[in-house]
C-alpha cells in the first residue's frame, strides 16, 4: 500500500513538473514576442521621429 502512494505521490510530481514547465516555457514566449515587439515600435519610432 506504502509503495502504491508513493508511486501515485511521484506520479503527481511528475504530472506538475510538466505543467510547470509548459508555464515557464510559454511565459518566456510571451516575454520573446513582447521584447520583439517593444523592439519593432522603438524602430518605428525612430524612423518617424527622423523623417520629420
């Protein structure tokens, strides 16, 4: 009985870990495309700013 909860207590871990990780990973996405696009508006910015 012992080993059966603490094979269904690793399981759960595991099952965590994984969605930890999908979170951090889709979290660094997101911070990717937001540094991308700050960047693209800075360039855009600029450009406006030197054609006038």
């Amino acid at each position: 009985m012992a080993r059966q909860q603490i094979c269904t207590q690793q399981n759960e871990y595991a099952r965590q870990a994984v969605i930890l990780a999908e979170i951090c990973n889709n979290f660094c996405e997101s911070l990717h495309v937001h540094r991308r696009h700050l960047s693209q508006q800075g360039s855009h910015h600029f450009i406006h700013r030197s054609k006038a």
